[in-house]
C-alpha cells in the first residue's frame, strides 16, 4: 500500500461524499482526458449510488450517467467494483454496456479505491 493511499484511508472517512467526488472527478480527467472531460460526479458511498455527466469528444450533448447500485469486494489486495444496476441518456449505450459489464468485476485503481 503506497503512503498516498494510506493517508487517504484515514482522512476520507472524515470528509464529506462531495470532496470524494471532486477527487474521482480530477483523477478521470487526468488519466481519461483524451476522451473528455467530467463535469459532474456524485457519489453516495453509504447508499453505493453515484451519477455522473460527461462531455466527450466529438458529443454534441453531455452523457449522463446514473449508478443505481455498484457493490465493492476484495480479492488479495485487490478492490474490485461490481456495477449491478445503470442507467444512461443514451439508449444504445444501455444496451451495449449491460452486455459488457453484467456479472463482471473490475479492478479499481489502489488511488481510487479509498475513495469508495
């Protein structure tokens, strides 16, 4: 475990959802911003509910998307992140991606994960 991530297990608990959120937001925009950019993220940690809207490259309108329920495990030292019900503003990305992410787990970053 890196001493980022140390300090952020201790001290997020303290904040509120919305500082989590401005957190995840900085972390997609950097490492996704040949996609676009978040604009909006919010997370309900004690609910495991979060939305968020992005504006991607070559959209005319923004995406928005709703996590309804996402459940978090761990294997070994490995967090995983299960999305078990979504919905977006886009009817063709619904049915691609409840195709793609049905029954699947996946890693979360070891800087994100104390952000769930």
């Amino acid at each position: 475990m890196s001493f980022l991530t140390s300090i952020l297990e201790t001290v997020l608990p303290l904040l509120p959802d919305s500082a989590v959120a401005w957190g995840a937001r900085e972390y997609f925009n950097v490492r996704y911003q040949s996609l676009g950019h978040m604009t909006t993220l919010q997370i309900d940690s004690a609910n495991k509910k979060a939305s968020l809207d992005l504006d991607l490259k070559g959209e005319t309108q923004p995406l928005h998307i709703t996590i309804n329920r996402y459940e978090l495990s761990t294997a070994g030292d490995k967090t995983l992140i299960e999305i078990k019900e979504f919905t977006t503003s886009r009817e063709w990305i619904n049915q691609v991606a409840a195709g793609f992410l049905k029954g699947k787990k996946f890693e979360v970053p070891e800087v994100v994960k104390a952000l769930l």
